[in-house]
C-alpha cells in the first residue's frame, strides 16, 4: 500500500507543476518582437520575402547617418531638440478636462500658463490611452519604442533591467544627439551608457513630495542655458507621490501643479529666446490614478494619461481645446521619430499623430503616413509571414475593392492596398490646375492610411496581449487531474488505517456523519473556485469572502447554541477539561478552572466578537473595484480631522499591547525570557505610538531621520526579540517545569509531561509573539484609517483561537484550519486591498502591507488541540 500511495502522490504533484507551468507560459504570453533596430531600410517598401531580423547595415558615422536618413525620408526634421517632461501621475483631465468640458476653475488656476498656451492655440494636447499595468517602468517603455509590455514588467518594475529593443533615445544617440537626463532613475536603470549628464532621484519614497522635485529643478537654469545637448529628458515625481499620500484630491496637487507649470514656464520661454534653435516641449504622464492616488490597473483614471506638444509645428489659427482628442501612449513613438528625422523603432504599433506635423506640406504628410505603414507592414509580416504588399495590390487589381473580406489577411490586403493605391494618385495628380480636386485626393489617401493603421494598430496590440485559450484550459485540466490523484491517495491512506486507531479517537470524532460546517465549507469552496471565472466575480472577490466568513461563523453558532443545549453533556466537557489539565494535553483555556455556563458563555462571547467585528470591517472598505465610490467609513474619516484618526490609532496600538499582556498571563513560567519579550513588545508599541503623534503631523515633508530611525529601532527590535524567543523558548519552558515538578508526583509519565507543557508554553509563545509583532508592524506601516480594521483582525484572530481552544470536540481540526483561512482572506479585503494593482498601497515607504498572514493564526490554534 505504502508503495502505491507514493506513487498517486508524485504522480499528483507532476501533474500540478506541469498544470501550473503551462498556466503561467499562457497567462503571461511572450510577445514575439523584432531583434535589432531600424535604419535606412525603413525607408523602403518591405520585401515580399520573410523578415530579417537580426540583419544590420553597416555602421556609419552619426554625422553621415543623419544625412542618409534625411536623404531618404525626403523631408528635413522638423525639430533639432527636444526637452520631454514627464509629470508622473498627472491625470489628462486635470489639463484637458474631460468629455469635451475644460477642467474645474481650481485645477485652471494651477496652470495658467498652460491653459493659456491651449487656448491660444499654441499646444495640442491628447489623452494618450495607457495600457496596463500602469506602472512606471513598463509605460517609460511604450513611450520610447511604441510597443506594449505584459503584465511581467509589474515585478520588473521594481528592479529595472536595461532597455535592448529599438527605441527612440538609441536611435537618437546614434545619430550624434546628446542627450540628459534629470529625475526618475527609471531612465538611468533603463538607459545605463546613453546620458551625458544625469541625476537620478529614487521614485519608492512616496513621502517625499518636496526634494524629489527639487532635485531636478535645481539643474534646471544650468540645462536651460547649455547648447551641447539635444535631449532634455526631465522627470519629475512629486505629483504622483502626492496623491499616493492624500489622493487626487489631496490639499497638496494644486500647489504641485502651480510647481509644475512654472517648470513649463520657464522651458518654453527658454526655447522662444533663441530663435535659431527648433525646439519641442513635449509634456507627458505616464499614467494617471484613482481617486485614492494610486494606480496600476485598467481603469480609465489610471490610463487617462497626458500628452502635450508645444512648439511651431502644432500652432494653428483656430482650435477647440478642450476637444476629446483621444491617442494611444505608443503613438508618442512614431510622432517623435519622424519628427526628429530618425527610423520608427522596430517593435512600435502605434500611429502618428496629426495635429503634430501642421508645419509639413501635403506631400510630406502623406510621405510620414507611408514610412510609419511601412513599419507596421514589417510587423504584421513578423506576425504573418505570407503577407506582401505586392500580392495584396495585385489582388485588389487596383481600387476595385470587396466591401467584406473574409479573412484578417484580406482585410488588411483591403486597406493597405487601398491606402497605397490612392497614394500614387495623388502623387499623379501633383501640381494640377484644379486645387480641389488635389486636396481632395490627399484627403482620401489620409483618411485611407490612418484606417489601415489603427485597424494594424489595434489588432498588433491585442495579437501582443491575447492569452492562448488552449493552454489556459489545458493546463486547468492538469491541475484537476493533480487534485483527483492525490484525493486517490489520501483515500488509500484512510482505507489502510486499523479499526483499532479509531478507537482512541474521542467520542465526537467516532460520528463519521458530515456535519453542516463541512458541508458549507466544501461547498463555498467549489462555488469559490467556479467563481473565478468570472471577471466580475474576480473584481469584487471581496463579497464573496465576507460572505462565506460570516456565514461560517453563524454556522459555528448555532453549534455551539445546540451544544449548550445538550445539558447532560457539560459535565463530561468540564470532567474531560479536568483530566486534560493533568494529563499529557495541557489547554491554556483549561488553565483556570471554568465551570460549563462560564465556558458556554465564553464560547458564544467569541462567536459573537468574530461576527461583530467582520461587520465593521466590511463596512470600513466596502467599494472594491467597480462600487468604489460607495460611501464607507473609511471616507468619513478622510474627511475628518486627523486628530480623530490619531486617536483611533492610538487606541489600536494600546489595544495590542493590551492584549499580548493578557495573553502572557496566561503562561504558567513566569522566566525572564518571558519578561524580556514583553518589555521588548511595549518597546515597540511606545516606537510605534511616536511615530503616529511625531511624523505624522505633516504628510507633505519628505521622511525625515527620525522617522527613519523609528522604523529601523523596530525592525531590530522586533527581529531579535522573535529570534530569541524561537530559539530559547524551546530549552527554558522544559527546564522550569522540570524545577516546579513535585518529586512526588503519581504521573505514570512525568518526563512526558514536562515534555509536553514546555512545548505548548514555547509554541504559543513564539506563535503570539510573531502575531503581535506583526500587527505593530502593519499599525506602522499601513494608512492610519486602517488602524482600527487591523485590531479588529487581531481580536478575530485571538477570539477563534480561544473559540477552539474551549471545546476542541466541537469542530474537527481541518475546519478550524479553514475557518482561520476564511478570516485572513476577509480581512485581507477588509483594509482595503482589492484583486487590481491600483490598490497595492506603497505610501508605506516601497513596503506592501498585508493583513495577518492566516498561517500565522492556525500555528497557534494548533496549540490548544
């Protein structure tokens, strides 16, 4: 039996490594790119033959290869520098407004030199579409090379790699421009050889809202007034850092953005002085963010990012400003090529923008709009190796074109052909006497182009996102098939065991009957897991938690009600409580002597404190993704003064130590380890209660040494203390109960006694020391509105424990382990946090809170059984 037990076990964890594997190569699909980077081949028509890659021309001098490019672009660059201004975190409606209405005055006033560069139509600005996730590092990349990243460049972003593909700032370099960069050290991690200059600020200390922005302002006037630069590339974060502290609404974001348009100011006069220069202020976001501040998901508050152009080539005589001019982010990389006279980089699916190139002629429009489906076509063939432009024109048999073509093949054989078709027609009608009927032909072939190119565009970008159905089920299946096998032998295991074990087991465990907790529990389980197929489902995953906590619990009270029923049982409950006392299974609850209604009432005192305070909970955060703007109680704080939230905090961190103070009472050995980890745990407390009424006052001062030292006093403090009491509980509990034990005991086992009450005083001291250390930590961590929905975590935690602890016949132990399960995930969502990245709260200085890790808990319920 053993062998074939083994078997169905590794059978069991192959399948779910090989299940698991598959998942994640199709969840996070590997976008096929382009090797290399653009050069003069961009510039003519692609071959019908397969992509080449990795082929190179010849390395030319930067000198000569910015004369081969304006050859063969057949156009002048429009610009010589360019200065790109990356506000991070600015939202497009706080410049743009939103639906085609300007923004609010007070968001107006804040930027009043650019507004009047709008409204005298000497900007055109978009609300440039950020793909997710809309984290810094991955949107940096769509910006420079046009193309989209997955969901991996989230765990990317926080240790940027170098930047290999084709992008705007190599192809820059390598014709000869210098470049600078001020701000985010994204860019220097991203670009580690290119800069000449640079002064990198780190982005992760989001209560710093002041030096972040002051260290790249203050090379500002030297940058300015320097003519041995061609890229100014200025990034600067203080904007994003004031909404992860307050939100998008925070006291702090107009002054940000007066701070922020005065920047603009003085880049924009600085251009205007030397006529001779051609410069182009580009001010871009690279996301935008949620009403808390934060940002990450697919939102249209995360994704509404910003892109200005200011300069010569966007000024016209009439506009409307404040137009929905909608963009995709990655458009930023075609615009700025063929602005600057360089290749589009390889991978780029976006589109150039229209209102950038107003200073071109018809011809040299149309010329951009050819070089940028060029690009595109090089991409579709690396996607389709059989497509060809020549077939596609010769099928078509010029403009004769089906109005529905079946295939995605045709459909771009369509447009494209029909694109390049009226091209040449207008090309044959240059220079003709009827000037309408000119401008008409150019029309027709821009409005063709930009069809081809946003069809190309969006069906690249999905083509780069679309997850491998296929694999996704196959692999669920693998995984199915995992969990059959090991229910096989688990099963085996069970049918091998002698009738004569059973006959240890306690009364209650002899009914074989499903009880209705079991029930519900596999149940919620199965529902759970089917739920997950559901995108909804999923967004709001926490009613579903709170759902199955509550009813749990409700559950476990009306057992327990039926137990208090059951009066001819009490005495034998508190008889078997006595014997427990002496025997070899110490109980802390069994500690002091409980008659049956004390402990009855205690018992439903712990249901009743779990149900109550899980109801507080789910009303402190109950919007999740899509019922956000619910009100809460959460938001009436926020609104509140901040002595209440103070106070409230305090009383969480009182409560805490309160509570671990009891819980040592509890502890027969009253050694000096025992005392030591106290001191060191109302230490803590004391550390954690003066950084809530010191560094706290001013959220918009940059974190400061105290603050600092605060944080690492605790960190020590709490490291060792945890150490020592893993390591020296074990010896010092056995050797005290071995010095109190009379000699004259009658135990049948004495040396299995000691054994037995100095392991269960070393695991609970070890598991509640562990418990309370974290949750001063997340008291230091998490966002002071959360203060009380972590206490209450922790009285959930410590009432079930004393719940199970009480009547360890009531509830078998795999349902207590579920139950803790159930807790942890409802008070994961509880403070807030949510299946989205926009939730992931990082004002906690570049640390991710969680709640009380629910393995944590069940150690320490294990300790009672």
């Amino acid at each position: 039996m053993g062998a074939a037990v083994a078997g169905w076990t590794v059978a069991a964890v192959l399948l779910q490594v090989a299940g698991l594997s598959l998942f994640l190569y199709g969840f996070f699909p590997v976008k096929p790119t382009l090797r290399g980077f653009s050069g003069p081949e961009s510039y003519r028509m692609p071959s019908c033959g397969p992509v080449s890659a990795g082929e190179q021309e010849p390395a030319l001098p930067p000198d000569q290869l910015r004369s081969l490019y304006r050859e063969l672009a057949e156009m002048p660059p429009v610009y010589d520098r360019l200065v790109l201004m990356v506000i991070d975190g600015l939202p497009a409606e706080f410049v743009l407004g939103k639906g085609g209405k300007p923004p609010s005055k007070e968001l107006m006033e804040s930027m009043p030199y650019t507004q009047s560069l709008l409204a005298g139509c000497q900007a055109a600005g978009y609300h440039a579409k950020a793909a997710p996730p809309t984290v810094t590092m991955p949107r940096l990349k769509a910006m420079v090379s046009g193309a989209i990243g997955g969901f991996l460049d989230v765990a990317f972003n926080f240790n940027t790699q170098a930047f290999l593909e084709d992008n705007l700032l190599d192809q820059l370099h390598m014709i000869g421009h210098k470049l600078v960069m001020l701000g985010d050290d994204t860019w220097i991690k991203l670009f580690p050889t290119l800069f000449a200059r640079q002064d990198g600020v780190s982005s992760f200390y989001v209560r710093d809202t002041v030096e972040v922005d002051f260290n790249v302002s203050r090379h500002l006037e030297f940058e300015l007034a320097a003519k041995d630069w061609s890229v100014l590339v200025l990034h600067y974060l203080g904007l994003d850092h004031v909404g992860h502290i307050g939100g998008r609404r925070s006291v702090l974001m107009t002054q940000k953005m007066k701070e922020m348009d005065d920047v603009i100011r003085k880049v924009h006069s600085a251009s205007l002085q030397d006529n001779l220069e051609r410069t182009l202020l580009v001010v871009v976001s690279d996301h935008g963010m949620t009403e808390g501040g934060n940002h990450g998901g697919s939102s249209y508050e995360e994704t509404d990012s910003l892109a200005l152009f200011i300069g010569h080539s966007v000024e016209r005589p009439h506009c409307s400003p404040y137009d929905q001019n909608e963009a995709l982010q990655v458009d930023l990389a075609p615009t700025l090529a063929l602005l600057f006279g360089i290749p589009i980089p390889k991978n780029n699916i976006g589109v150039l923008l229209p209102e950038v190139f107003n200073s071109l002629t018809d011809n040299q429009k149309l010329r951009t709009l050819e070089l940028n489906s060029w690009q595109i076509l090089r991409l579709l063939q690396a996607q389709m190796p059989a497509f060809c432009l020549e077939d596609c024109i010769n099928w078509e048999g010029g403009l004769g074109i089906v109005v529905h073509p079946e295939s995605t093949e045709k459909k771009f054989c369509h447009l494209l052909s029909k694109a390049f078709v009226s091209h040449q027609s207008s090309r044959l009608h240059q220079g003709s006497n009827f000037m309408s009927a000119e401008a008409q032909y150019v029309g027709t072939s821009v409005e063709n182009y930009y069809g081809f190119l946003r069809y190309a565009s969006e069906w690249l970008s999905h083509r780069a996102t679309d997850k491998p159905f296929y694999l996704l089920i196959s692999a669920i299946l693998l995984m199915i098939m995992s969990c059959l096998f090991l229910m096989g032998a688990v099963s085996r295991l069970f049918k091998g065991q002698s009738l004569s074990q059973t006959d240890l087991l306690t009364e209650s465990y002899l009914d074989q009957r499903w009880h209705l907790d079991e029930v519900f529990i596999l149940t919620g389980i199965l529902l759970y897991v089917i739920s997950l197929g559901s995108s909804s489902f999923v967004e709001e995953e926490q009613y579903t938690w709170n759902f199955l906590t509550s009813t749990l619990y409700l559950i476990f009270l009306i057992k327990t009600v039926q137990a208090m029923l059951k009066g001819s049982n009490s005495v034998l409950v508190h008889r078997a409580e006595e014997k427990r006392f002496d025997g070899n299974n110490f109980s802390y609850a069994s500690s002091y002597e409980l008659t049956p209604g004390k402990r009855d009432g205690y018992k439903l005192c712990t249901i009743l404190i779990v149900l109550v305070a899980g109801r507080v909970i789910r009303a402190w955060h109950q919007g999740g993704i899509n019922w956000v703007h619910f009100p809460d109680i959460s938001k009436l704080l926020a609104q509140a003064d901040s002595s209440i939230v103070k106070s409230l905090q305090t009383v969480s961190v009182l409560a805490v130590v309160a509570l671990y103070s009891v819980s040592l009472m509890l502890l027969r050995a009253r050694s000096k380890v025992v005392i030591g980890v106290w001191l060191s745990h109302i230490y803590c407390g004391l550390l954690v209660l003066l950084h809530i009424w010191e560094n706290q006052i001013n959220t918009s001062l940059p974190i400061n040494h105290s603050t600092t030292s605060i944080a690492r006093l605790f960190y020590g403090t709490a490291s060792v203390s945890i150490s020592a009491t893993i390591l020296a509980s074990p010896w010092i509990f056995p050797a005290y109960y071995t010095e109190t034990k009379p000699a004259s005991s009658s135990d049948s086992n004495p040396v299995k006694d000691i054994d037995s009450h100095g392991i269960s005083d070393s695991v609970f001291l070890t598991g509640m020391t562990y418990t309370v250390f974290w949750c001063l930590l997340q008291l230091l961590l998490q966002q002071p509105i959360n203060a009380i929905p972590l206490l209450l975590i922790f009285l959930q935690t410590v009432s079930s424990i004393a719940h199970f602890s009480l009547d360890k016949t009531l509830h078998k132990q795999w349902v207590q382990v579920i139950a803790m399960q159930f807790l942890g995930m409802a008070g994961h969502f509880g403070l807030g946090n949510t299946n989205s990245l926009a939730s992931i709260d990082v004002a906690g200085a570049f640390i991710v809170s969680l709640p009380i890790p629910p393995q944590v808990s069940l150690s320490i319920s294990f300790l009672f059984d």
